[in-house]
C-alpha cells in the first residue's frame, strides 16, 4: 500500500503510515517517550532527532527500555 511503510521494530516486520517520525512510532505502540532508548539502524537516535526523524522503508528501529535500579 503506497500509505504506508514497512520497518522492522525489534526484529518483527510492522507498517506504519508513511511519513511517521520516530516519535509517532513511540506513541503508536504505547512507549513511554521518557523511558527508552531508540537504536535506528544501528546507531543511536539523539532523543532530541525523534520527532523530525521520519521512518523509511525497511528501517531497523530497536526500542529499548530504561530500567531505573540499585
């Protein structure tokens, strides 16, 4: 389908409507924003870059989660 775009999110092939930023990625799955990481194509995505980053075809986007500990 031209309106949209398939990516794989931590190895699992997904579509996402074209144009998507990384951070309507986030908010499509239920990610809070504050609390991950994001690794697209291997190399870290500056949190600062998430909302004009816009996913293309077969991007590789890993989520990763913060986990806070002591």
């Amino acid at each position: 389908m031209p309106d949209e775009c398939r990516i794989y999110v931590n190895g699992k092939e997904r579509t996402v409507p074209t144009g998507s930023s990384v951070l309507d990625l986030l908010q499509l799955l239920g990610y809070p924003v504050k609390m991950v990481l994001i690794e697209l194509n291997k190399e870290v995505l500056p949190r600062r870059e998430w909302a004009e980053r816009r996913l293309e075809r077969d991007d590789r986007v890993e989520i990763l989660r913060v986990v806070a500990g002591g």
